[in-house]
C-alpha cells in the first residue's frame, strides 16, 4: 500500500461508481438529505403519508453536469426540488396544469421534461435526468400525468394497438414505440409516420454526401392526446437506426392551434401552438400532403373541446 493512502476512504469501483449514477426511492424522512428538508416540511406535514420520494444524482454528461433533484409526488401536484450552488429550487406543477411530457431515452440516458403551469401560474419547464436503469421509479409520476381508464379490457387496448401493425415494414422500431407509448382507454384515430428526410450536399468521386434535414418521427393522434415519437440527434446510427427516442404526450385541451405551412424544397410543416405559448413544429414530405391536412383538420376540429 502507497504511504500516502488513507485506508478510512473507500476505493470507488466502477461498479461502485456507476451505482451512485442511479436514483433512489426516499422511503422515510431519516433518508431525506438536510438541504431538502425545510422545503419538503409543508409538503409533508399537508399529507396523512409519507410521499412517493425520488433523488436524482447528479450526472456527468458531455461538457456539462446534471444538478441534483428530489422529485416528491403529492395528490394534486408534482413537486420538482433542484439542489444548485448551495440553495434548493423548488417547481410544483399540478398534474391538471401540465401541458406537454416529454420522455426521452438513448441507452442508458433517460430524462423527464415537464412542461406547463406552475403553482403559482407561471409557465415552466423542469428536466430530470437520470440513468435508465431508474426509470421504474418515476413510473408514478408518468401514470398521474397520463392516468389510464380503470375500466378498459385488454382486448380494446390490444386492438388499439393493432392499428399501428402497418408500420412493421417500413419501421419496426417506431411500430413497437407507438405500441408501448398508448394508455388504457384512449382510442387512435389517426398515425401519420415521416421518414428520416436527407437532402444531397455535394458529390465526389462517385460518391454523393447527405445533410439529414430532419429524423425520422411518428404523429399519433388519439381522443384524448397527440403523441409524437423521434429519433434523436444524439443517438448514433447503426445500419440506418437509431438507438432510442423520445415521446411527446399532450393534451389535446393543451394545443391552441394547429397549421401547415410551406417549407423548403415543396416539404412542409406541421405547427402546434400549445397554451404555454410553445410552438412545435414538424417537418413531413410534400408526398404526405393528404394525410397531414387530415390531422390539422382532426386537430382543429377537437379545438376547445
């Protein structure tokens, strides 16, 4: 043993290191760190029992690193604690009031964005990120978010599922996330999916070079919400697929307006305007021209309702 060693530290495995990576289920006020606790007293002396807890690590990611959250679930609200220079943040979003969930996972990296009203009226937008291997503990927070009908047998839910068969061939990947990605109750009434579009930049010896103009997604829409699924940009390809992707569930009571406006060369896109003053936009091939009025016409006409 070196002379310099201090044998009351610990040696921090790579197995060691890559458990402190993953989150962890608060399971009684013992557990909770100090810093939280003058900002979680309210919110649990307001509840008859202990809240579902989670702590997210903070994450060393590219260039940057993640701040530490405590997510608290309470009946009426998501409670969002970020733990940044010494001092605790705090965002509580009712669950009425949030406007688009976003979920994103490439390999072992998840993340959670909320976007939506807070307590106090605002417009805000909060992101945890943690390692996949955790996504089992903020499934409680998904379901309020996403509350599924208690009174729906698997065989409706199956058939519903069934709708989306057709795109075994052209992607089987996206078949499979719009499979996974509907809730119990909810009816599809149309899916509408847009390739991986590349436009040529140059050519050389033979051979022609792509720009991606924009990744493959997927627009599903139900009764009760508009799904969108993509690829990402940080997922690198592998024969022409991308690992992961990410969901974008909102409420159809969440979209203001709905347009589809000209783009270049003949594509086109879809414009969503949401009541948090957001806009999403989505970039399809003039050859989908058909099925994408017929979304905004089946958007526009759930307007309000």
């Amino acid at each position: 043993m070196s002379p310099n060693a201090n044998p009351s530290q610990a040696v921090l495995t790579g197995a060691r290191q890559t458990m402190m990576a993953w989150s962890k289920v608060i399971e009684s006020e013992a557990e909770i760190p100090e810093i939280y606790r003058p900002a979680l007293e309210p919110l649990l002396a307001a509840s008859p029992n202990f809240p579902h807890l989670v702590l997210a690590p903070p994450l060393d990611k590219f260039l940057r690193r993640t701040t530490e959250k405590l997510v608290c679930d309470s009946p009426q609200a998501m409670h969002i604690l970020e733990s940044s220079k010494g001092q605790v943040l705090r965002k509580s979003y009712p669950y009425q009031n949030i406007v688009m969930l976003e979920v994103g996972v490439v390999l072992l990296n998840s993340w959670i964005s909320i976007h939506g009203f807070t307590s106090e009226g605002e417009v805000g937008r909060s992101t945890i990120e943690f390692n996949t291997t955790s996504d089992r503990y903020y499934a409680a927070f998904l379901k309020k978010i996403r509350p599924a009908a208690e009174e729906n047998s698997a065989s409706q839910l199956k058939a519903e599922k069934d709708k989306f068969d057709y795109l075994s061939d052209p992607n089987f990947k996206f078949m499979n996330y719009a499979r996974n990605s509907l809730i119990a109750g909810e009816t599809v009434l149309q899916s509408l999916l847009q390739p991986e579009i590349r436009q040529p930049v140059w050519k050389i010896f033979g051979w022609t070079y792509y720009r991606v103009v924009s990744l493959a997604h997927l627009a599903i829409l139900t009764d009760k919400e508009l799904i969108l699924i993509r690829d990402d940009e940080r997922a690198k390809g592998i024969r022409e697929s991308r690992h992961g992707g990410v969901w974008q569930y909102i409420p159809l009571g969440s979209i203001r307006s709905v347009a589809i406006e000209a783009g270049e060369a003949e594509r086109l896109h879809l414009s969503i305007g949401l009541s948090s003053g957001e806009t999403l936009k989505k970039i399809f091939a003039a050859a989908s021209k058909s099925e994408l009025e017929r979304l905004r016409n089946e958007l526009q006409a759930r307007l309000g309702k």
